[in-house]
C-alpha cells in the first residue's frame, strides 16, 4: 500500500442568515453550483497553493481571491484544520487505488466537534448525518518513468498539479465526475524528462451538502527502491565486511579475497612457515604465547 499525508479544512456551509448565533460560514460552501474550469491559474503560487485565476471576472461558484485563498490556508475563524492519511492499496495491475463513495472524514471532527455545525444528511437522509464543506490537499513525490497515468473521479472542485503545472482542472460544485492525466502525453508541457523527481499535488473540495467521493488512482507512480550492498575492494570496511585494503589478495596478516580476514596471528591457527610459534587466539602477552605469537618463558 501507499501512505499519503492529507491536510483538511472544514468550513462551515454558507447556509445561515446574518441573524444567527453561529458563524454564517463560508460564502463559497453551500451557496452556489455548477461545474466551472478555470478557476485556478496555470502554476502554483510561491507558497505551492492554487492561485485564483477570475479576479475581476465574473465566476459562476466563487467570490474573489480573498475567498478562495482561505481554501487550503489554516485561517482562524474561517477554517478547521486536520491532518490525516490517505491509504492506496494495490490492485492486481499494480495500480495504487484509495477509493471511498461515501468520503466524510471530518464527520466528528472540526466545527461539528466544536458544536459550532450540525450534521447534515447525507444525500439528505437524515439517517446518516455527516460533515459536508471541507478541502483536502495531498501531495506526493515520484520519479518520471514515462508510463505514469492518474485517475480521479470526485466532487466537487478537484485539481491535480504535477510539476507545480495544472494538469487536470475539475473545478466548480457538481456531481461525481471524473478525470485522467497521461503524464506521456503532456510531458513537454509539463517539464517532466525522465529520471526526474517531480510532485503530484491534488487539491478537493466539498461545496455542497448532496453527496461527497474521491477516487485516486496511481498507475505506475511508485519509485523503484535502490539496495545499498558492500562492495569489496572500494577501500571501506562496509557492513558484512571483516576489511577491505582495495587489493584484498590475502597475504599474511593482510586482507583476503571476499573482505576477509586472511592468516593472522590470532586466527587459533600456528602459522610455523610465517614465523609464528603458537597462537592462542588472543593479542595478550604473559599468557604462554606472546601478542606476536611467540612462546613465553617465565
């Protein structure tokens, strides 16, 4: 499987007249609808956030930079943050999936929990109450094979940047939908060479009290694991390794073949055509066979 690190925001619904008690909520969450693109700019801003691309325009969902920018930013007052994990598991292709139709991770957590929000049906079943006006943003780095393709079915709002460069824009409030990226086919215009490390960063949101999915799928995005081994003959005693003095021929008291220690006095081996008299396999003398493995007299 495969562990991403997932930052939510939960917002509160803009559904509150100014009378109320309780923070109106935000005015781009459960206000307006409609699929919108181009919301987003093309790259992302210094901080690695999606930059608002409609100031000054007319937008069907959204209501100025200011708005937007509270999106994926922890602003007190505004937003509720919570980090979890997403967990991919493996499928028989290879492919990494995390996949949940029924996607309310902040059920008992952030202005529900404060009881600052009530929960809301789900699909307007008040049988199962949830936690609906969040974001999420994901990001994972990996290295540029050529074969690299994702997948993405959700709602609402949903943008996948690779190489800080939109690459899949499903912005706006609607139903389910979904979306795929071929990094093959926008290599070029997304920066990617081969051997390259490069980031995903997926950016969600849930606008609308209606239902809320996230399909990730990851094909082919895993990085292929190096193994670190020791390689004999490269002047380092690497783990495993008894010695390593680069030629390792095996002489006398030197390295052999394979980084191993070669004859030695110490070895509980009487090496007689080396010079050695005895050898009881330690270096201390005044025990009967010197450090040299030479035979004491007392």
């Amino acid at each position: 499987q495969v562990a991403l690190p997932i930052v939510y925001r939960d917002f509160r619904g803009y559904d509150l007249p100014a009378s109320s008690s309780l923070p109106r909520g935000h005015i781009d969450f459960e206000n307006k609808n409609g699929a919108e693109t181009g919301i987003v700019k093309n790259t992302l801003d210094a901080n690695g956030k999606p930059a608002y691309a409609k100031e000054g325009q007319s937008s069907l969902t959204t209501h100025g930079a200011a708005a937007f920018a509270q999106w994926f930013r922890d602003t007190a007052f505004v937003n509720k943050p919570e980090v979890g994990t997403l967990i991919l598991h493996r499928q028989p292709n290879g492919s990494y999936i995390f996949d949940n139709q029924s996607f309310f991770p902040l059920d008992n957590l952030g202005w529900v929990a404060s009881g600052q929000e009530p929960l809301r049906g789900d699909n307007g079943n008040p049988a199962r109450p949830r936690n609906f006006s969040f974001t999420s943003e994901t990001r994972y780095w990996f290295e540029y094979k050529g074969t690299e393709v994702l997948d993405f079915r959700g709602d609402d709002d949903v943008w996948v940047f690779i190489n800080r460069i939109l690459a899949l824009d499903m912005g706006g409030v609607h139903g389910a939908m979904s979306g795929n990226v071929s990094l093959s086919n926008q290599a070029t215009r997304l920066g990617l060479t081969p051997g390259g490390i490069y980031e995903v960063a997926v950016f969600q949101a849930e606008r609308h009290t209606t239902a809320s999915s996230y399909r990730l799928t990851l094909h082919d995005f895993t990085t292929r694991h190096t193994e670190c081994s020791a390689l004999c003959g490269n002047f380092i005693v690497d783990e495993g390794e008894q010695c390593d003095d680069g030629t390792n021929n095996g002489g006398y008291g030197e390295c052999a073949p394979g980084c191993v220690l070669g004859p030695r006095c110490g070895d509980h081996v009487v090496q007689f055509t080396s010079g050695e008299e005895c050898d009881d396999g330690n270096g201390q003398n005044n025990d009967g066979c010197s450090a040299t493995c030479k035979i004491e007299i007392h």
